[in-house]
C-alpha cells in the first residue's frame, strides 16, 4: 500500500516510545487540552443556539411574522384582504386583530395591552390557546365580555378565573355631567402564561367584537400573519405590500425585535471567538510538544538529511505529527461536546434533581431549563477552526527541524 514517505515516518514517531517521557506527557496535555477546549466550544454554542430558538419560539408564540394595517384608524374590508394574502403560498394563516392601551382595575390596578381576537382565527397566528394555564380561549365570545389575562398581570390585579376587573380606556365620553372616561366591565375567563414578561405581565385578550364596541371602531386594527418561514417576513411584506395597494401599510417582526436577536447572535460570535482562544492555547501546545521532539530527534534528521531526504520533507514528517496530535484531540472534543450539548438538558435536571440546587430558577428567570440546540453547521465551524490552529501550531516546530544541520547534529554523536 503507497504511503508518503512523510507520513509513513511522522506516524512511526506518533507511535514509537520516547526516550524523554515528558514529551509524552506534553503531548498527553495538548490532546486533552484541545479536546476540552473543543467540548467547551461545542458545548456553549449549543447553549447559545438553545436560548436563541427558546426565545424566538416564546416571543414568535405571541407576535405575528407580518402585520397588515390600513392607513385609517380601522381596516376595513379585513375578510377580503385575508383572502388575498392568503394566495401569498409563504402565509400560513391570517387573523385580524384589535390592539389597544388600557388600564385595569381588579383589587389593585395595573396598565394592559388589550388585544381582541376572533377565537375560531387566532390560532392560526399565535400560540395562545395552547399556553392557557386556566380556562379556553373559546370561552370569548361576543357580547359576553369576557377577558383572558397574563399569569402575572392577573397576579398583579389580584383576581382569578371568575372575579371581575374593569377596563378603562384612555379615551373619555362626553354625557349630560360631563367629561367621563369610557369603561367596562369584564370577567375574566382564563389565565394564559407564555413565559415572556412583555406579554404575561402586560397583556389581556378579550373578543374582537367586544374591543370594537369599548373602543368605538369599525373594524380592527389590523391583520396578524403566520409565514413557513419568519426570516423571509421582510420580503413577503414587501411583496404583500405591492399587491394591496396604497390603502395598506405591511410591517414584519423584524422590525420590533430585530435588535434583540441581533444582539443575541453578536453575543454567540463573540463567545465563539472567546473560547476559540481557549482551543488556541490548547493547540499551541504541540509547539512546545514538537520543539522537544526536534530537539530530541536532531540525529534521525540529520541521518534522513544525509540519505537525501529534503527540508521540505523533513518539514512535513513533523507537521504530520503535529496533526495527527491534534486531530487525535479535535476527535475526542467531538464526540465528548455532541454528547454533552444533546444530553446537557437531561443532566443538568439530573444534577439539579440530585444535589437539590437550581440552576436557573423559575422564580427569576422565564427559561428554568437549560436549553441545547446542537446544529452541525457550527460542529463543522469549530472542528475547522481547531483543525487550522492545529497547522499553524506544527509550522514553527517543523521549520526549525528543517533548518537543522546535519554535520552539527551528527558531531557528538
């Protein structure tokens, strides 16, 4: 079987004892040091991926990938206009919606967002029917006004499923006594908790029809989208924008919460550079590794020099070496990362369980799991990222064995 000669002889140096043990150690130390580096690596990335979808899919639950709004205070006509996005093929459900600032008072007061569905429609576009923690969002229905509340919103009103609060908008009706804020009377139906603060502590749903006639409109506000694919709102919108005219404007989710996935993926890039200076460290290990090992092979060289062998070969039977070091390394991060990142969730709740502690407790934070997303496009970065560190650390080393003088090495021998 044909081998290069350079590798046939950098692998009989990997596999042969050493004279000096320390290089063995040395060389035991950069394989474990950049196979650690790279389960880190692996590892928090995953991590980083976990809460980038936990929190995309917590927030996407309750904001539609597309808003289409008309240009008056109502849209009007909202039946037709959900048929024609609908022929968009990237819309998966359309539902029209009334959303308006209000303030509720239950047995204490607090400030809401107060958004009016179509029960029978908004699932279509959000997630709020399966995160009912009490109650159905079909028990809405028009004329009955009835309203459904943020776990914590609820907390903060101090009322449950069956009490009472009233909402009371920030516009004002004029009668024989005067100036009088509008308000009603609502009974609260359900509790919904979707683990985000924006939406559990300030928000409540009531039906469209019921929102209309507290907030005297004549149609909603607007018209929530569902996409196959939420990174592509922006040019659905746009197309959607062209095809209903001037008399509509389109919005997409990016435009509310673009900052906050952008800094998310700032903060993974910059993790990704920050424990690649961890593999670094690891892989620059075999310089010391290999230096000894020149030092220590000085007379082998000067003998492969004298039966012809050339400095570049010789540069390349201790770059071989090196990096069959470090892959020996890189291999066993893999393995050790894609194992941890694709149980992590299993043991961190097995630690937790164990040891009675919380790492992330639900009282403080809304994820009280430790999410794990593991995506081999970032596999494939790091083992390439480690793999280059890996040559860039055999460069030094094999040059200087290159440079090596045969005569000077073979003096005192």
């Amino acid at each position: 079987m044909f081998r290069p000669l350079e590798f046939f002889i950098g692998l009989r140096y990997t596999r042969a004892k050493r004279r000096n043990h320390f290089i063995s150690f040395i060389s035991l130390v950069s394989i474990l040091g950049i196979a650690v580096g790279v389960t880190a690596l692996i590892t928090v990335i995953s991590v980083m991926n976990g809460f980038d979808q936990e929190l995309k899919s917590r927030i996407l639950g309750m904001v539609a990938h597309a808003t289409v709004e008309g240009i008056d205070e109502s849209v009007h006509g909202w039946q037709q206009a959900i048929e024609r996005v609908e022929t968009n093929p990237h819309v998966l459900g359309a539902a029209p919606y009334v959303e308006r600032e209000a303030m509720l008072q239950g047995g204490r007061v607090s400030g809401a967002i107060i958004r009016g569905v179509l029960p029978d429609y908004e699932p279509k576009v959000s997630e709020i029917d399966r995160k009912m923690k009490e109650g159905k969002l079909d028990d809405l229905v028009a004329g009955g006004f009835r309203i459904v509340l943020g776990s914590e919103l609820a907390m903060k009103l101090g009322v449950g499923v069956g009490d009472f609060v009233t909402v009371i908008t920030p516009e004002v009706s004029t009668s024989p006594v005067g100036v009088q804020p509008r308000f009603k009377r609502f009974k609260v139906s359900g509790i919904f908790e979707v683990g985000m603060q924006e939406y559990d502590g300030a928000m409540a749903v009531v039906h469209m029809q019921d929102a209309e006639t507290l907030y005297r409109l004549d149609g909603p506000s607007g018209i929530r989208l569902r996409l196959d694919d939420m990174f592509l709102a922006y040019s659905v919108a746009r197309d959607l924008s062209g095809q209903l005219g001037q008399s509509y404007m389109v919005s997409d989710w990016m435009q509310g919460h673009s900052n906050f996935f952008k800094a998310i993926a700032m903060e993974k890039k910059v993790m990704f550079l920050i424990l690649s200076l961890i593999v670094a460290v690891a892989a620059f290990n075999l310089v010391s590794t290999l230096v000894m090992l020149v030092t220590d092979k000085q007379a082998d060289i000067a003998i492969l020099r004298t039966l012809g062998q050339s400095p570049r070969s010789i540069m390349g039977v201790f770059m071989v070496q090196g990096v069959l070091v470090g892959t020996l390394g890189i291999f066993l991060g893999v393995g050790f990362g894609v194992l941890l990142s694709l149980n992590l969730t299993a043991i961190v709740r097995w630690i937790e369980h164990t040891f009675g502690v919380a790492f992330l407790s639900a009282d403080v934070y809304y994820i009280s799991e430790l999410p794990s997303d593991l995506q081999w496009s970032d596999v494939s970065w790091i083992t390439l990222t480690a793999f280059l560190f890996c040559i860039l650390a055999t460069l030094y080393p094999a040059w200087r064995a290159a440079r090596i003088d045969p005569a000077a090495a073979l003096r005192y021998e």
